[in-house]
C-alpha cells in the first residue's frame, strides 16, 4: 500500500480543504491492508471507496477503523441495500444501474437510502447518452447534501456526445434537460456508427455500436 499512500497525499496536497476526496480500491485488498493504508491518513476529506471486496469485508473495515467507508461493486440487489440501510456502517453507497437491472429498482434503492440518511454515488458502466441522462435524472432525487456525485459515462466515446439534452457545465457538472423521459433529442449524425474505445490496461480493443 506504500505507493498507494504516496499517490493519495499527493492528491490531499493539491486539492482544496473543502473538497471530498474517493479513494477507490475497487476491491483490491483485504482487511488487513486497508487498514493499515486507511491508519496512514487522518484528513477528514477522503471517503474510501470499496477497499475489499464483499460486503462483509468493508463492513470488517469500517468497524476496526471508524473511516467513511463508500461501498460500491459489492451493492449487487436491492436487499444489499436494505442490509447496508439496516446495518448503518456505511457513510455512503453507490447506485449502478445496470447493476441493479435499471431505473425501477434504483429508484426504490434511491429512496430507502434517502429515507435512511446515507450518501449516494450514482454513476453505472461506461455507456452512452441515455445511460448518462437516466444516471442524471435519477440524482434529481438525492437531496443536495446526501448527493456524493454523478458520473459522465460517456467518457470512453470518441465520438463524444451523440444526442443534445445534456449540459456539460464549467467544473465538471452535468444538467439534464426539462424536456419529457430522459430528455434527448437529435441524434447526431444518423449515418455514422457510434465509436468507442474497450482499450483497458495490458490489451486493446475498439468497437462501433
């Protein structure tokens, strides 16, 4: 966990006092190493992110170490959500979509932590326009001081944008559009597929939609 610690202070160093820092693990270490990366740091801006990988794991690490703990991939069904409502460890969850099997369930997943006073992420795989405006839409949702963030899922579309109906604004903020369902209109380019890049780290990849 050496370099990971060297790579968050580097970030603490630079970012204002009032921000919220993600450190995510995407599930790669177990107990012992989260805490021990997690005892390294006492600044009050940094939630960690999904440092193991099962819910019963993160939840270990919270309990040892009292840290914010974000979980994420390991939030599979709605009864993961009720758990993490009930067992009240957890300074926040993440909401993907796709995860869940779409908006009607992260709806109600939405809602019980809304209901219950516990911080939400909403973002889900990379995607599109529509994934990125419903995403969007169902943040509407999240009172402003339980709201963690968004994504923009579009990130990995060479092409960038391919309908209107998303705002991209100054300092990465996204608005949707008031207009009916998701709010997209005109797609763009009808004759000319979608690119996209499955690039990831050691291989290579691209693809059209």
């Amino acid at each position: 966990v050496d370099g990971e610690a060297k790579k968050i202070a580097a970030v603490l160093d630079v970012v204002p006092r009032d921000a919220r820092v993600l450190v995510d693990g995407n599930g790669c270490w177990d107990v012992k190493e989260a805490c021990s990366l997690i005892g390294l740091f006492s600044d009050g801006r940094i939630w960690w992110e999904e440092l193991c990988k099962t819910y019963e794991m993160n939840s270990d690490v919270a309990y040892k170490t009292g840290a914010p703990i974000l979980l994420d991939q390991c939030m599979q069904n709605l009864t993961s959500y009720v758990r993490a409502c009930s067992d009240g460890f957890s300074k926040g969850v993440n909401i993907k979509l796709s995860h869940l099997g779409g908006l009607t369930v992260a709806k109600v997943a939405r809602d019980i932590c809304v209901a219950h006073g516990i911080s939400l992420k909403i973002d889900d795989s990379w995607s599109s326009d529509v994934n990125t405006a419903a995403a969007l839409h169902l943040s509407l949702g999240v009172p402003e001081e339980l709201l963690v963030g968004i994504c923009n899922l579009r990130g990995q579309f060479k092409e960038g944008a391919r309908f209107d109906g998303i705002d991209e604004l100054p300092g990465y903020r996204l608005r949707p559009s008031n207009l009916p369902g998701l709010g997209l209109t005109n797609w763009k380019d009808k004759n000319q597929p979608v690119l996209f890049d499955l690039q990831k780290p050691g291989g290579n990849g691209k693809g059209i939609l």
